[in-house]
C-alpha cells in the first residue's frame, strides 16, 4: 500500500480552492491541443472562454503548479487556478 503524501500549506490551500468550486458546481475544460479553456458556471448561463495565447498561458501555469506540487492531480491545478476568474459570479 503506498502512504499519501502529506498536505503542505501550500497543497492544502489548493485543494481548498478546487473544492469551493466543485462545491458551487464550476466547471473547468482544458485542451492543450486546441488551446481553448472554458470555465462554465453551474447553470451554463455565464462562461468563460479563453484560446490563443490567453489559453496557452493559463494552461502553462497549471503545468507549472502541477510540477512544483506533483502531488496535485492536473484537474485540482485547473480548478484552483480558475478560482479567481469566476470570483464576479457569486
């Protein structure tokens, strides 16, 4: 059985902020291929929609996040970073 790696304040302030968006229901698509980024709120009413070199830059700092904490899955790093972006919703 492998042992989890523990929190770090860092990852737990991440994590934090992926769950406050799974719980409001926020959902966040990436492909790298198409660089294209969607944030969708809940009721599909308002999304966020980002491609070009605005997409690639978002989608860079997730893989940034993702290799300084390996421990974070990519969606958690996604999810997180997206946080701020939908901040004018609530």
């Amino acid at each position: 059985m492998i042992k989890p790696k523990r929190r770090t304040r860092a990852t737990r302030f991440i994590w934090q902020a992926y769950d406050r968006m799974k719980t409001a229901g926020i959902d966040v698509d990436c492909d790298s291929a198409y660089s294209i980024v969607a944030i969708t709120s809940p009721d599909h009413l308002d999304e966020i929609f980002m491609q070009g070199d605005e997409a690639d830059s978002f989608i860079d700092e997730c893989r940034k996040m993702w290799t300084r904490y390996p421990s974070l899955p990519m969606d958690v790093c996604e999810m997180a970073l997206a946080e701020p972006y939908t901040d004018l919703w609530s």
